[in-house]
C-alpha cells in the first residue's frame, strides 16, 4: 500500500499531481489551492480519465462546516433525442470542472496563474505518457484531433498539446472566459462534430453549493452527494448492510459476499427508479428510511448492467480544510472528441429512461460521488474511480474500516469483490469461489482515501493505481 502520515496532506491518482499539490502546500497554499493546482495537473496528465471538458464535483470539511459543490453540465438546450449511445455527439454535456475552479476562487489564497502554472507548462512543453493513459489509449479512438495528440502514443512517450495550454492560460487569468469568448470557437467545433450544444448552453451554465445527504453507520454520521449523483446509492446500501447484520460474518465468508451483491442489486433498482436531476423529478424522502430499508432487504435482486468507467479523485488536507474531489469524463477519453485540446465528455451516455430520460438543459444521472464519514474526531474522505460500481466500492473500503478494524491505508488496500451485472468477480487474494481477476486489479476500482485524527493525516494512494500519497511537515 502507499500511504503516509503528516500535518498535511495530499493523495492522488498521478505521481506529477501529488508532487506538484504537496509543493502548493509546502509554499504556504491551503488545501483549497492544492487541490487547483491538482486538478490541472491531472487535465493535462490523465486526459483519458477528466479535464476541462468534463464535470467535477467537490465535498470539503472546513472550519465553518461542509462545503459541497456540483459542477455537472447539462444536455443542451436542443436534445430532441430519445436514447443516447456511448460515443455519439450527442451524449456531450456542457463542461463543469472550469466552473468549479471559478467557483473555489472565493476558498483560495493564490493568484490562479500561479497555480494553474504547472499545468500549462506540462501541456506545452510536454509530459510522458504514464502506465494508466498508455492502458487508456490502447483501447480507445477518438476524431482527427484526438488522433493527432494521442493516437501513436506509448508508455513514457512524450505527449504535448499546445492548444490546451493556449486555453489554459486564458482560464488561469478568469475562468469565467472558458463559457463566453472561449465557448463560441468550442461550439463551432462540436456542431461541426455533429454535436447540438449552442453558445447559451455555455454562457448560462453554473454549478450549484448542494447540502449534503446524512445517514448513520452503527456509531458513524456518514454523508454523501446529493441527486443527481449516485451518493444516496451508497447511503443506501451501507443502511442495508448495517439493518442486515451480515458484517458479523468473516469478510470473505462467502454468504457475506453473496448477500452483499443481492444488496448493491437492490440499491442500482432503487436508483435506476428514482434517481434523476432534482431540477426535473423530485426524489422520494423514503430510500434512507430504516422502515422501508428493513422491508427492502428481504428482497431478491434482479441482475442488471452496470459500467465502470474512466475518472480521477484526490484528497488533500491542510490542517484545517479536507478536501474530495474528483473529476471526470465518464468513459475513457469520454466521447473521444476533441476541440482545440480539450477531450470532451460523453456524460449524456448516463441518461436512460423514466425520470432520467433524456432532456435538454437536463443533468443526467451522475456516477460521481464522494463519501464522508466521522465519529468523535475521527474524519474519513473516501472516492474512487469507478463508474457504477462506486457505491460498492465505497461501502467495502469503509466496511473494512468500520467493521473489520482495518486502518484507512489497509481498507484501501484489502481485496474487493464487485458485481458487474452478469457476473461477480473478486481480487484472488480474497481466496472465494467467484470469477477472480489480479490480486490486485482495476476492475474493482481505484480509490484514495484520507483519514483525520489527532491533528494529524493519513492519507492512502491505492496500490492498483500509479498514485502517490505525501505528506508536509
């Protein structure tokens, strides 16, 4: 495992961005600087998993309390569509994570060119190619432009791309610029691609402060993003779990396991049901209700797709603020449009039907998610990349904390199992009689996770991962 302990923290899925975020901290910036910084380190670096045209969203724990934004883009104001397919144009939403750097402008303390310094230069003056983006590139394809930048690209290669450094200087002046003079040039580009965003798509986007969602978990507040994420999926099924008792059992008893899967199916039917944008269906206050959960789990789950998916999450802690975030492009490269550098989502790809049809200016049903949890002054950040499987993924990292009396860096790195919909694999290490992949595998997600105690941090990068956790004294 690759964890560490200090005042101050950082952990994230590339080795570059948890450099250059411990830099942040170590030259005075506070949790909310590194965490820019980061964020375009990873834009440039991991451009398969997030960037400028993706979403983001931000959970903190802050002096004054939480702090929660959602930086999800909508349809356009134009989709006339019924079913969206995976790669098609029109599954592009308006990009979040530039409204979330504005927004945070408001929690910094340095001048964004400062920040967003290293970030453009690794994108003019080039970076090599990590495991992680060689893996990515492999398996995917993308429009003329996706071509030129990464189409020939393998591990340790060096990869530049001026035109998103070009952008990325113009947003470290005003963010802001990104939907209005930077838009009108994006949108000429995406239309040519078939796409039907318009120039007001851009300019009236904004993300929104959210109030976090609060369940408990045996002696544990836990709390997670609200609709039109997936965090209720999560809150729901640690509920089932705790109402179930089955954490009695030995983690790798396989009733437990068997169980567990029955449970993440109940809690995907509930979701695919009632989950959608807030702004278009009003989500039923019932799911985290014990009453309904105790009837809920006498039930027996009906087997269902579910995707993984590409995205990126950090933490970062400054002695005051803790920080998740985590940014995203869906799939791997997303759409696999690009547009003057910029790799361009295909979050439309995650509407489907019944309250999370397809509808313009609509936010479509959102993976992302982040799970906080405390008790006494114990803090627990835990998020992952993952797609559909996050509220599994989530909920056995923090099983293993909470029941198993795992530390965060051993739940992290302990062996996971994960239903996919026709079939449920398990890490080899955890010794079952399921479909089993690596001992340690992406398939069951990667996750990073940060613990406060103490005034002091542990933070954990996850072995399956080219992450890196580090500390400032």
């Amino acid at each position: 495992m690759i964890s560490a302990s200090g005042e101050k923290i950082v952990s994230t899925q590339n080795y570059i961005a948890s450099y250059i975020g411990a830099k942040v901290l170590e030259n005075g910036g506070n949790a909310f600087d590194a965490a820019v910084a980061i964020s375009g380190v990873l834009s440039v670096v991991m451009p398969h998993t997030s960037g400028l045209g993706g979403d983001a969203f931000l959970l903190a724990k802050t002096p004054e309390g939480f702090l929660a934004y959602n930086a999800s883009g909508w349809a356009p104001k134009n989709l006339k569509v019924e079913k969206i397919d995976e790669k098609s144009p029109f599954s592009i939403t308006v990009p979040g994570l530039v409204d979330l750097w504005d927004f945070l402008q408001s929690y910094t303390s340095k001048d964004y060119e400062e920040l967003l310094s290293p970030a453009i230069k690794l994108a003019i003056n080039g970076f090599n190619v990590g495991r992680s983006l060689h893996n990515a590139i492999k398996v995917s394809s993308g429009n003329s432009e996706w071509n030129k930048i990464f189409g020939n690209k393998k591990f340790s290669d060096k990869v530049k791309n001026l035109e998103l450094g070009k952008i990325l200087k113009q947003v470290s002046k005003e963010p802001r610029v990104f939907y209005e003079k930077i838009a009108e040039d994006l949108v000429k580009d995406l239309n040519n691609e078939g796409s039907p965003l318009v120039y007001e798509d851009f300019y009236d986007f904004h993300g929104e402060k959210v109030n976090p969602l609060k369940t408990t978990y045996k002696d544990f507040n836990l709390y997670e993003l609200p609709p039109n994420t997936q965090g209720i999926t999560t809150l729901e099924l640690l509920k089932m779990i705790e109402i179930s008792k089955i954490n009695k059992l030995a983690y790798n008893d396989i009733k437990r396991i068997n169980e567990h899967v029955n449970m993440s199916i109940l809690a995907y039917e509930d979701r695919d049901k009632y989950v959608a944008d807030p702004r278009f269906y009003n989500i039923p206050g019932f799911i985290l209700d014990e009453k309904y959960l105790t009837e809920r789990v006498k039930n027996i789950g009906k087997s269902f797709n579910v995707n993984d998916g590409d995205t990126t999450f950090f933490v970062v802690g400054d002695g005051e603020n803790h920080i998740g975030f985590i940014q995203s492009l869906f799939h791997p490269f997303g759409s696999g449009i690009v547009s003057h550098g910029i790799v361009f989502s295909n979050r439309g790809y995650g509407f489907s039907s019944g309250v999370n049809k397809p509808e313009g200016r609509k936010r479509p049903l959102h993976t992302l998610s982040i799970l906080y949890a405390e008790k006494d002054k114990e803090e627990l950040i835990i998020g992952c990349a993952g797609g559909d499987l996050r509220p599994q993924i989530h909920s056995e990292v923090f099983e293993y904390y909470a029941d198993y009396g795992m530390e965060i860096d051993e739940s992290v790195d302990a062996p996971r199992f994960m239903y996919l919909g026709n079939k449920t694999i398990a890490e080899k290490r955890l010794e079952v009689p399921l479909t089993q992949v690596g001992y340690y595998s992406t398939q069951v997600g990667v996750v990073h996770a940060l613990k406060r105690k103490n005034n002091s941090y542990i933070a954990v990068a996850d072995p399956r991962s080219e992450g890196v956790a580090l500390p400032v004294q």
